[in-house]
C-alpha cells in the first residue's frame, strides 16, 4: 500500500513538472525581512499565489511574456516579468502610514524573525546577566516560568516535558543549566526562536504542549565576518560568524564559567569544583546545483563536585568523600536540502541527541588500610541516568498548483532509554572481599517511533487559507504497538479592515516523558518511554484567534483556546521512583487535565521604543483520581498574568535601556492545614485539597541599561541589570517543618524568595 | 560569583497564611463494620495545623444510625473502649447511614454498604508446596469467585498456630494480583488487592508455608487461619492514601512537601473512615 502511494505521489510529480512554467522567490521589504501574504498574480488571468509566512513563494504560471503582479494592501505594487525555473527576490516598498506587521500564521503561532520583527531582545533585562533564550519566551502570554527565578517553560498550562526544544532540527533533553537557573541557549547564538503554543503544522509531533524551534544564524543581508566576546559573572562567552550571503556559513557559540579556573588546581580536584559549558558549531554550504547542506553541532555540560574530609577527635584527618553531580547534552544533525524538481524540493535530516546525567558519591578511609596495601578502602555508588535519539527525517513540499501547496514527509526515531542504573562498589577492606552490585538497567532500552505526515496549505480564495494535515504515529516498546491520528486542521481568514480570524484544531501525543522526581529542570528527572501500562499522553486544542494591525505601529491579537489532556504522568511515591532497583512504573500515577484561557497582546514592531503589553487569563486543572478524587488546579497554574516588555534600542546612542513589568497570580503551593488521628491511631496531616494556598499577588520589575561605548575601534557595551528592582516577596520556596520535628507541635512555614537580584556583562562587537 | 549574587540576593521571611488561621475543627470517625459482627466507632477532634496540641476522644458525639431496613437507633460510648458501640448487626447488601453531632462542630454524615458475600473455599495440603528454601512445605490454597460487572476489593491474611496464638505469615506476594506494583500490605500484614487481574473470574491464590513452621503441632490441631474479606471501595481507597501517606512523610524528611498526600474519607463534613467489609475466616488442620 505505502509503495502505491509514493509511485502514485512520484507520479504526480513528474507530470506536474512537465506542464508548466514555475517560478519561485522571496518577497522582503526594504529591510530584507519577509513578507507574508503578497498577492502574485500571472496579469489577466486568475492565475494567483501568495507567499508564505517567510515570504517564499512558489508560482506555476503558463507564459513568461505576461507580467507578474506583486501586490499587497501596505506595500506598493510590483509588476515583473519572471523568467522561467528562476528563483527571484523581489522588494515591496511600505506605503507612507502602513504597518509592516505580518497577519497570517497558525493561531498561537509566536516568533521573532518573521511574525514578531524588531523586538530588540538583546535590550531585555536578564537574570545575572545572562541573555536566555527562555526569558525572552516567558514573557510571552501563556508561557510562564514555573517556579521563581527559573529558567523553565510552561506553556499554556501544560507540564515541562510536554514542550519540544528543537536546535536546528534537533530535540534536547535537558536545556538548562545550573538546575534550572539558567538555559543552554545564549541569546547570540539563536537567529530565530519559533514557538507553536499549541496549534501547530502536521511535520511537529511528539510533544502535548508546545514546539519550541530554535534556528542558529545561516544567512545575513550581507557577507561578512563578525564576533562578540561577552563576560558574566557566571561566564566568558565567544560568538563568531563567518557568513558569504546565500553562498556558505560559519558560525561557533562557546561559552564556559570562569569562575573555577581561579582556583588551583588541588583545590579543583579534592575539594571543590563547579563548571559549566555550552558550544554550538554550526556551517553550511549551497553547492553548485543549488542543493544545500547544514552540518550543526552542539554540546553542553554541567559539573558539580564537593568534598568533605572527616577528622577524629585528635583533629586527624581519617576519611574523605565527595559528592559529583554531572550531566551533558550532545547533539549533532546534517541536513541535506535539495530541487527534485521545480515542484518539489525535498529535505534529508539524520540526527543525534543524548543527554546522560549522573551522580556519584565516593569515600575513601585513611584509617583502615590492611598492613602492606597500596589502595586505600573505598566505597562509590553511581547512578546514572539517559536519553539517546537517533532520527532520520525526509520532508518534502509540492506544488501541486498555485492553490494548493502539500507537505509530507516521514520522521524516524529510535530511542534509546536508560530509566536508572545503579553501580555500588566496595574494595580494598581489610578482612573483607570486594563488593560489586549492579542494579537497574544496564543497558539503554531501545523504542522506535515513526511518523508518517501531509498537509495541504490550501488557498481557498483571496481571504480564505486552509491548513489540512494529518499525522500518523507508530510507537512500539517492548512488543506494544501504539498508534496515534493526529488531525491537524486550521483556518485562516482575512476580514476587511487589516485583520484576520483564526480557527484550529489539533491532536498531539507524546510517547516520551519526563518524570518529575522532585524539582522540575533537575538533572535527576528520568526520561521515560510510554508502556503498556502507562499510557502515551495525549493533548486536544481547540483554538480560535483574533489579530488586527492598529495604526501604523501597533499590532493586537486575542488567543482563545480550550485544551483536554490525557494520561498525564504524576511521581506518586518519590523515594521508589529514584531507585533504579524498582520499577519506574509503580510509582506513576496517570491523570486528566484541562486548560482553557484567553490571551491578548498588543505589541509595538517599529521604531526605537517597542515591545509588548500582555494579558492571559487561564485556567488549568487536574484530575488524579489516585491521588484526589476532585479537580485540583495545576501546580503552575496563574490564573492573571499581565506582562511588559519595552526596550529602547538605539545603536547610535550612548545609552540604550529595557524593562520587565510582570504582575498576576502567585504560585501555588501544597500546605497542611490540620491534623488528625487514622483508624490505626496515628496523626495525619488534612489537606482540603492539592495545591491548596496560593500566594500573594506576584510583582516584578525587572531593569536593563546598557551603556554602549566605542573604543578602540571595537564596539563595547556595558549591561546592567536588576531582577526584581522592587524587592516583592514572590516566593521562591516555602519550606514547612514542624517545631522540634515532631507532628504534635505547630507548623512553621518559612518563604524564600528574591531580591534585588544584580547582573551584568560587558561585551565587546567586532 | 553568580552563586554568591544569587544568594545575596535569596531572602527568607515566616508566614501564617491565611488559610491555617482560620481552620475549622471538624469530627474524625473512625471504624470497621463487618458483617454480623457488633459496630464499633471512634470519634476525635481534628485539630489547626498551627496548634501544638492534640485533645483526645471525644465522649460526648451523638451519632445516630439508620438502615435501608428502616432500623434506627444510637451509638452508645463505651469508657473502656473510649468509642461508640451499637449492638446491631448488618447483613451483605445492608446499607446504613450514620450521624454524628457536637456542638463544636460540623455535622457529619455517611453511608456505607456492607459488601456482599464471595462464595469461597480453602484447603491445606500438606507438604503439597516448596518454600522459599527449597524445601516441601504445607500449601495453603484460597478460591473464590468474583463478582463480574463491578470493581472489587479484597483483603487476605494467612496465619499460623505457635501453639499460643495465630502469627501471620509474611506473604511473599508471588501472585500477580498480590505483588507490590498491584496492591498494599497493611500494618497487620494482610494484603489488600483488587479484582483487576481476575474481574468475573474463579480466583485461586495460595503460599507455602515455611518448612517445618508447624511443626510439633499435634495431628488435629488447628494450624494455619486465613483470613479472607471482601471490603468496600472506600476502605481500599483509605488504606491506599495511608500507604502513600508514609511514603511522602520519608521524601518530606529529605526536603519539602512535594509529594501532600490527600487521606481519603467518606464522611462528609468531617475526616476518617467508615470502612466496610464482608469476612470469612478458614481454620485449617
């Protein structure tokens, strides 16, 4: 059957390649960034296309004599004559008082290169000082942070684990560093962040939240060399590029801590040591056919190690032991892009992505070594824990006429699990034999996932554009077969007055999860595959979206949406959960869960002041009948969330400064509210519900100045930064504990939080 | 440096949410009603979270009964006992409704169902099994049948005469429907399960006993009990939140409530359990 269809699709393709004339582009401004939805119509005929969200377009027309119209309601007209298989950048000039904001797009569709241009997020303010990808994205309506101070997302009310980090293409598994402080992604080193906040094309699967599709920098408006050297108080970065428009790129991201290499050496290896690091090297090349190939690599580690000498009474040193903590992400893609024919381009992706974390404890005695040993008595116990996905992908798109624009493509992953290993050893006792024990898995498990996918970009008229797609999914572990529909339906619809109506809906399920064995983004959460016994999660949304240009500057959009989850994972018991001796899957509880909300954002694109104003009202609750036979609200869940985001960006002055203003729901935390003796007549503590107190309001203002500075030929730049300029308390903790630790006496609840938090970094351009 | 700015910049402050000052104290009832055997109750305070005492037994609850047989009556409190006993007695598929009232607090109310009763059967073979040793032991079977159509719960205790008194036997859980992933063990040893794995089914579970465990016991002698109970939902669902409830309180010793366990009770208003249950005892020679 599946070898009918693709002679059937070969088929198709050919023909239509032999009949007409195409014709194929880019349609920018004068800024060289896209525009979308330009009308290009063959003159005197009802042949028409439009161009796509990045202003690519792709036209079969029937005579290369007739002219070529592009137009568009803010720019003016452009009549050409193309030439035959050519591919040709064409410039739309801006009328006077038209806004260059792009409608279109899926609904809940956000990013930062073609939709929401000109947001100057270099200018925002950043936590330590450290330009994150992910703070940018948690000032976005709907994608929250999660706990105080941390790097992670939340999107829509949706887990952690259900977002899908793509760098180039490739999926990561654990995108932070220092817990969760701060992400592996420097703001540099990423051209484009694209986020599907629920709706999203037939070609992404495999998560129940989000897509998060980051892009590293492979073309410019111009050929040329150029670097950035930034210092932080946590790193020394180094960004350079090397990039020959439309022809080849050269781009390495590096950055490491600093902090450690002051310390000597000893004290590095016996005493303490913490680093972190993160590279990215990426190059490209458009070869001779015009065919093009990507080569992307990445690596990232965290390192954590402490040792404790225990003394005797005398003050004699007697034994050592040391804690290390580890964990590395590595990721390596090619991706081969290629004309079939002037329909059909085609794009070849292998992939690999491992991430490993690990924990180890060693001791050793001075004391007990036997008459005449060598090696002193040691004890070490390591726990190890990993993802690794290798994937091939093909993804083709077809014109198969100007009306219609398909997609289709099949994405293979085989991935490998390895849920917990222990390793214990104990050699060199006097008097007692070495001692070996291995327990958990010893080997990584292996899962195979494929997806089979279509979509059609169907354009219905001038006002009207529908995205039909489907995606089909095979899981299988262990013998079990999991098969997944995914419709993927979404309607775009032009009103009248600079304004748009979108209408979705979605399926997506996800086969892989992450257990949350205490703090989400530690390196301990394991990464697990969907079993026969818990189930593959599975989200339905249902979208619908308002947008309309105002003015000349100003764009506003209103997001509302209704999401249903399905088998939602929850660490019933944390302590079995951790030991790899026992089953992962005894201490999962599966749940429901549903979202709903409203998200409005009225956002500026031009100009030296810009950003945005935002406002999500949402609610999200769930069901674990396990653990509470009720609906309780999600632990994330913030019901208000107004956010600011401004900045003042311009080059050519001395100072340029940003601001994060952010005020809605506190978090919500788990208290005790009483206590009361069981049928076996010990006390318990009464919960009236899960996530019972929520915090007071939450308030923040965060502050960026940049100082920029010319010397020496260079470009230097000096940031400040304050996180939480006002010092409000929003909790970053609450710990309880009882006085005296015993269960009779009161409850003392202490809130942690921060303050006043300073950054900075110093950058030099070149 | 970051660490350093970070924790400068960490401060800490105490709290007395709203939500702990103004707890309202309600009844706790605890008890266990088996078929054809007297009622028995415990009626306790719960007390604020905030507060750093812990009264005792409450002796002055008025808690009033009725059945689906129309029978109505009190509990009386008992001094000795410090809970409240009523002589009546219920039969499988009985329903009955309880009360309870005192001036300080909520009225509370539930109704419980007695199980109805699973047609069951036991026997011993003596040397008929291997222990865990490797060695011939007595084999001690259990069948009964399940009721199709409905969830139920079972509870199980296999014990043994040391010519003084019966003392359960470790189950080693090697029956599916016993293992650890698929029910509890309680204080007492018996293990609670469910009909997942057998629903509608004749049900045969049995252990071997250790080798040698009765040994010296005269021929007639009683030697092995099984203790056999069809229980309520709720009385599983209880135990189930106990269980998870002890697990949570080792993490919270490790750092924090993240794992708040919700202790399951049907009586509205209040807190406990009125757990139900229909038992049949074997005594084995």
């Amino acid at each position: 059957m599946l070898k009918i269809c693709l002679l059937a699709v070969g088929l198709l393709i050919s023909l239509n390649s032999i009949a007409q004339r195409i014709a194929t582009g880019k349609v920018v401004d004068q800024h060289e960034n896209a525009v979308s939805n330009v009308r290009i119509q063959e003159r005197g005929t009802a042949n028409v296309t439009y161009s796509q969200g990045d202003g690519t377009y792709l036209l079969s027309y029937f005579d290369s004599e007739i002219p070529i119209i592009f137009s568009h309601e803010d720019f003016d007209t452009v009549v050409l004559k193309l030439n035959p298989q050519s591919t040709t950048t064409v410039f739309l000039s801006l009328k006077w008082n038209s806004n260059s904001y792009n409608l279109g797009f899926l609904a809940g569709f956000t990013d930062f290169t073609h939709k929401n241009t000109n947001k100057n997020l270099q200018n925002m303010p950043y936590f330590l000082g450290e330009s994150d990808v992910n703070r940018q994205l948690q000032m976005l309506p709907g994608i929250e942070q999660g706990r105080e101070g941390y790097s992670n997302l939340f999107v829509r009310g949706g887990e952690a684990d259900q977002n899908l980090m793509l760098y180039n293409g490739t999926p990561i598994y654990n995108s932070n560093h220092i817990y969760g402080i701060s992400s592996v992604f420097h703001h540099r080193s990423i051209k484009n962040t694209a986020v599907y906040k629920g709706v999203a094309p037939a070609r992404y699967g495999g998560r129940a939240s989000s897509y998060i599709d980051l892009s590293s920098e492979k073309n410019a408006k111009f050929s040329s060399f150029s670097g950035e050297f930034e210092m932080t108080p946590l790193n020394a970065g180094i960004y350079l590029s090397n990039i020959q428009k439309d022809k080849k790129y050269f781009t390495i991201s590096a950055r490491r801590s600093w902090i450690d290499l002051l310390l000597p050496t000893e004290t590095r290896e016996n005493s303490i040591n913490t680093n972190i690091y993160d590279l990215q090297l990426n190059m490209g090349k458009t070869l001779k056919n015009k065919d093009k190939v990507d080569f992307s690599f990445m690596s990232t580690r965290d390192l954590y190690f402490i040792a404790f000498a225990g003394q005797d009474s005398n003050n004699i040193v007697t034994s050592q032991a040391g804690f290390k903590q580890k964990w590395s992400n590595i990721l390596a893609s090619v991706k081969y892009s290629s004309q079939l024919n002037t329909k059909t381009t085609v794009e070849n992706t292998a992939y690999y992505s491992g991430y490993r974390a690990s924990t180890a404890i060693e001791q050793q005695l001075f004391t007990l070594r036997a008459q005449g040993a060598t090696s002193l008595p040691t004890q070490k116990e390591e726990s190890v824990s990993g993802i690794r996905d290798i994937g091939l992908q093909s993804h083709f798109t077809y014109l198969f006429e100007n009306k219609h624009q398909l997609s289709f493509g099949i994405q293979s992953a085989t991935r490998l699990f390895q849920v917990g290993r222990r390793e214990y050893s104990s050699v060199n006792y006097p008097s007692i034999s070495d001692v070996f024990v291995l327990t958990g898995t010893p080997k990584y498990d292996a899962t195979q996932e494929i997806a089979l996918y279509a979509e059609d970009d169907f354009r219905v008229n001038d006002n009207t554009i529908l995205n039909m797609g489907v995606r089909q999914v095979f899981f299988v572990n262990d013998k079990k077969v999991f098969v997944g529909f995914e419709p993927r339906i979404h309607g775009t619809f032009y009103l009248k007055n600079s304004d748009v109506f979108k209408l979705g809906y979605n399926r997506h399920n996800q086969y892989v999860s992450q257990l949350n064995l205490g703090t989400i983004g530690s390196p301990s959460n394991i990464w697990v595959p969907a079993t026969k016994l818990i189930l593959p999660q599975k989200m339905d949304i249902l979208e619908a979206a308002y947008e309309r240009k105002l003015g000349k500057f100003f764009a506003g959009t209103i997001n509302g949406f209704y999401k249903r989850l399905q088998n939602l994972n929850l660490v019933n018991n944390l302590s079995d959960a951790s030991d790899p001796s026992i089953d992962w899957q005894s201490s999962v509880t599966q749940g429901t869960g549903q979202v709903y909300g409203v998200e409005l954002m009225l956002q500026r694109s031009s100009g030296y002041f810009n950003g945005w104003i935002s406002y999500a009202y949402s609610k999200s609750t769930r069901n674990f009948q396990e653990l509470f036979a009720q609906d309780f609200d999600f632990t994330y869940d913030r019901p208000h969330m107004l956010k600011i985001h401004a900045n003042y960006t311009d080059e050519n002055a001395d100072w340029n400064f940003g601001f994060n203003i952010v005020v809605g729901s506190g978090q919500l935390f788990t208290l005790p509210i009483g206590k009361f003796r069981d049928i076996n007549d010990e006390i318990q503590l009464e919960y009236n519900t899960l996530n019972n107190y929520r915090s007071p309001l939450y308030t923040r203002l965060d502050l960026s100045l940049v100082r920029l500075k010319p010397n020496f030929g260079l470009n230097q730049e000096w940031r400040f930064y304050l996180y939480n300029a006002l010092g409000n308390r929003n909790p970053l903790n609450i710990s309880v504990d009882f006085e005296g630790n015993s269960n009779f006496n009161a409850l003392q609840i202490n809130r942690a939080y921060l303050a006043y938090v300073p950054g900075i970094a110093y950058i030099v351009k070149f | 440096m970051c660490s350093l700015l970070a924790l400068n910049s960490c401060l800490q402050d105490t709290i007395r949410p709203n939500i702990l000052q103004d707890y309202n104290p309600k009844l706790v009832l605890n008890g266990t009603f088996s078929a054809d055997s007297e009622l028995f109750i415990t009626a306790r305070p719960s007390v604020s979270i905030l507060d750093s005492t812990f009264p005792g037994g409450l002796n002055n609850v008025k808690i009033t009964y009725t059945t689906s047989k129309d029978d109505r009556g009190s509990f009386i409190y008992d001094l000795f006992s410090e809970g409240y006993t009523s002589s009546l007695t219920l039969k499988p598929g009985d329903i009955l409704r309880v009360r309870g009232e005192h001036p300080d607090f909520p009225t509370v109310f539930c109704e419980v169902r007695i199980p109805d009763a699973v047609p069951s059967s036991a026997i011993l073979v003596p040397n008929g099994g291997i222990d865990t040793s490797g060695l011939e032991g007595d084999l001690i079977s259990l069948t009964f049948t399940d009721k199709p159509g409905q969830k139920n719960y079972y509870r199980l205790q296999v014990l043994y005469w040391n010519g003084f008194a019966f003392i359960p036997i470790l189950n080693p859980r090697t029956d599916p429907s016993l293992a650890e992933f698929n029910s509890l063990r309680l204080q007492d040893n018996s293990i609670l399960f469910t009909d997942d794995l057998f629903d509608g089914k004749e049900k045969t579970t049995a252990i071997v006993a250790t080798n040698g465990l009765t040994f010296g016991l005269p021929q007639n002698q009683d030697k092995y009990k099984i203790e056999f109970a069809s229980v309520s939902s709720d009385y599983y669902e209880y135990f189930a939140s106990l269980d998870r409830a002890v697990e949570a309180k080792e993490v919270t010793f490790q750092g924090g409530f993240n794992n708040a366990v919700v202790i399951h009770s049907n009586v509205n208003n209040g807190l406990g359990i009125l757990a139900t249950e229909w038992r049949s005892d074997f005594t084995l020679k």
